[in-house]
C-alpha cells in the first residue's frame, strides 16, 4: 500500500479493511464541523492527519477486476468494504445513485457499458 504521512487517518482506516488488496476510486477531504469540505485544509499537516476518504468506486478487490460488473454491484461491494472503517466515508452521490462529472471523467447512465480506447469503463 502506497501512502502518504500526511494522510495518516486514511493510511490507518485502509490498513483496517477486510481486503488484502482493494483499489478504490475516492478522494480525500476534511469535513468541518458544518458538513462542509475544506479543500484548503488538505494543504496543512493538521488538516491532512485530520482527512477522511470519500469512496466512490470499487476497481479492484482481491486482484478481481471489478469494472466488469455493473456499478450497483460494486457500490454494494464498496459499501460493505468500508461501513464501519473510521476515516472512510461511503459517497452520499453513490449512496442517491447521482451521475457525477468528476475530473474529466463523465459517469455514464447505470445500465449503459461504455468503451473508450478499447477499455471498458
């Protein structure tokens, strides 16, 4: 597992999951005490131990490509992974079923299999 001391909380909460390999699309945020994130606290070494994960996707678990299945499957997947582990938080996007843009990335309607450059996403 590749991490990051500054990312301490997260390093932890993964170390603690019941998968000897998992690779997990999310992304790192400190939630302030009104729910919102602070981007800008990530940039901090207190604001960085203090980071939680918010999951999105499960890609892999236990060497299994997981992209193959459809995306309700792995969110459940993803959901059973991480409920329970401190430092993770299960994506409230995933939890409504919301498409997302994220990144350059577009998510594409549930039931529709997408192939770009001969990759199935």
């Amino acid at each position: 597992m590749r991490t990051s001391p500054i990312f301490s909380a997260i390093a932890e909460a993964v170390r603690g999951l019941k998968a000897d390999r998992a690779l997990i699309d999310g992304e790192a945020v400190v939630i302030m005490d009104d729910g919102r994130s602070d981007f800008g606290a990530l940039l901090t070494k207190r604001g960085g131990a203090q980071a939680s994960l918010v999951a999105f996707d499960l890609l892999r678990l236990e060497g299994d490509d997981q992209r193959l299945r459809p995306i309700e499957a792995r969110r459940e997947a993803l959901m059973r992974l991480v409920t329970g582990a401190s430092g993770i938080l299960f994506s409230e996007a995933c939890r409504r079923g919301l498409a997302r843009v994220r990144q350059g990335v577009r998510a594409w309607p549930r039931r529709r299999r997408v192939e770009v450059g001969g990759r199935l996403l």
